[in-house]
C-alpha cells in the first residue's frame, strides 16, 4: 500500500508549507523525525527591517527598533550606494560595532573617519556568537 509522501498545502495539523516524508510514512501525520524535508523546520531568510544611516559625524551611533524575536537577530550592512563616492572605492575603513542594548533594539556604533551612509538590514535568522 503507497502513502502520500509529498504534499504542497496544509498538513492535518493545520500548517501549510512544503513536506517530504520517509518512505511508509504518510507525510499528512509524520513526526518531525520522520520527515525529509519540512518547511516548518527550515527559516528562510528575511529582513524584519531596513533602512540607510547617515552620520553627521565620524563616529555615531544609532538605535533600531525590532519586534521582540526572541533572539538577537543577524545584521549586515554596506556602504550605501546611492551615497557612494570616489573615497569608498580607496578603501576608506569603517568600524561597526553592533550591541542588543534588550531584546527589541539593535545598537550600531561607527567609526567612519568620511561619514560615509551605510546600507543595513536586520535579519530573521538568530546569531549564534556575539
């Protein structure tokens, strides 16, 4: 007797994603373990925010406020392009130092010797080391 292993829509447990399960288990009630391949497991990557800082002065800092993740969220950031000029393709250094001041703000503190803007992002996905 075949089972349905592969299914794209709603589980029984009421959950709508894409899911593979092992051979003789049906992927409507497989157990984590069970499955091959379950988006419920899997965190795709996401801005929770984003925005362009421009400082006014070689070293600053700025707050951005995030939703309560229950983790400290991923960061990353670029010299923005729009605000780009001959001095950022010399390789002009720019320190970023980024703290979680609590658990709904992300703290961003620069040395940029040219008050260059940066690009930044805050990720859905949890950091590990910090």
């Amino acid at each position: 007797m075949m089972v349905e292993r592969i299914l794209f829509g709603k589980r029984s447990e009421g959950q709508y994603g894409l899911y593979i399960s092992v051979p003789g288990k049906s992927v409507l009630t497989a157990s984590p373990e069970d499955m091959l391949l379950s988006t419920d497991l899997v965190r795709v990557f996401q801005y929770i925010t984003q925005g362009v800082y421009a400082p006014t002065s070689p070293t600053a800092s700025f707050d951005v406020t995030i939703p309560n993740l229950g983790f400290k969220p991923g960061f990353l950031w670029t010299v923005a392009p729009e605000f780009s000029n001959a001095q950022r393709d010399n390789g002009i250094p720019i320190t970023i130092d980024i703290t979680y001041p609590n658990s709904t703000t992300v703290r961003i503190n620069m040395a940029n010797e040219y008050q260059l803007a940066i690009s930044y992002g805050v990720t859905n996905l949890p950091i590990t080391a910090y």
